[in-house]
C-alpha cells in the first residue's frame, strides 16, 4: 500500500502565512525594522518573521509549528482552507 503524501511547507507567500497566524489566534504586536512579532496568550515566547522574506522559509514555520504545538498535517489542512 503506497504512503498518502502529506505536502509541502515551501513557498507559502508571506501575506497567506500572517492570515494562517491569525487563523490560530495569533496577532501582529509589533513591527520593527523588517520583522514582525506575533504574540498569542499562551506562547512562551513571539513569534517573528522577516517582511522582507517572501515566500516564508521552511524552517521558519516548522519552528513556529513547534512553539504552536500543531502538527504539519493541521497547519496544511489550514492553509489549505485559506
């Protein structure tokens, strides 16, 4: 039986990536020179991107997804929905 493919994190454009960080209750706090600082109650630290990165890096959302605690395959599902 052949594995399903889940997808891919690369090339989700900046501007698709701030709707799904507010799709999970995040909000932009504060931008400072070329980065942005998301912030949600629950988070032990912010999350920052670079405005001048697009599309967003992989690696990048994979250490937001690890803060945020969702699973690759819930954050695809997301942004898929976007």
């Amino acid at each position: 039986m052949a594995k399903k493919k889940i997808g891919h994190l690369k090339n989700v454009s900046l501007k698709k990536y701030c709707k799904f960080l507010d799709e999970l209750g995040c909000k932009c706090n504060r931008t400072k020179g070329g980065h942005m600082h998301y912030s949600r109650k629950d988070l032990t630290r912010p999350l920052t991107l670079q405005t001048h990165k697009d599309p967003v890096p992989e690696f990048i959302i994979r250490n937001h997804l690890r803060l945020l605690n969702i699973t690759k395959e819930t954050a695809l599902s997301i942004l898929s929905e976007i």
